[in-house]
C-alpha cells in the first residue's frame, strides 16, 4: 500500500477512476483514527484525530491521512473529483412488480 500526501492521494484516485471507466469499480473507505501505537491506546482528552482514507481498485491500493485542519480543503476536492467521475452511472430502468400492477375494474 503506498502512504501519500493529499494532493497527491486525490491524483491517483484520479487515476484509479480512469482505469476503471470502461470495467471495473473503485472502492473508497474513510476510517477516524489517532495514529498511536497500539500500546500506548489510554484515553486521552488531548488527542488529536485524523481520518485515515484508503482506495482500491482490486490491483493497486493508495492511503493517506487528512488532520482535522485540513479536511475541509480536502472534502472540496475529494467531492469535485467524485462528482467528475460519476458521469457513467445509469439509472435503474423501473419494472412494474405484480403488486403495483392493478387489475382494470378493481
């Protein structure tokens, strides 16, 4: 897994979108974290978390970490790069299930 910096994370995932335009999907996880070791995890009112976010396209994996002064910067361009990679979803075609078919006369 490679640990990038933000800027950098949002080009890949960039990337990672446009190799899986015509096949393929990209899976985004965000998970909260503070970054201490495992052995030193006491409850502490001082700490300060950071979100930790992986992507994956099934080959390659990218991750970085965004502190909590920086996500708003991050969240602006994270939503502009999912919002230009979504142009190939279609909606659902609508079917007519048996229940909301109703009987002429009824």
């Amino acid at each position: 897994m490679v640990a990038l910096e933000a800027d950098k994370f949002l080009n890949e995932l960039g990337r990672l979108f446009e190799r899986t335009k015509v096949k393929g999907s990209v899976s985004i996880t965000m998970k909260r974290s503070n970054l201490k070791p495992r052995k030193s995890r006491h409850p502490n009112s001082d700490a300060v978390y950071h979100c930790l976010i992986r992507a994956t396209d099934g080959k390659k994996k990218v991750t970085t970490t965004v502190s909590g002064k920086d996500h708003v910067r991050f969240q602006g361009s994270y939503g502009t790069i999912l919002k230009a990679h979504m142009d190939n979803l279609k909606r659902r075609e609508k079917t007519k299930s048996a229940k909301a078919v109703k009987k002429p006369g009824s």
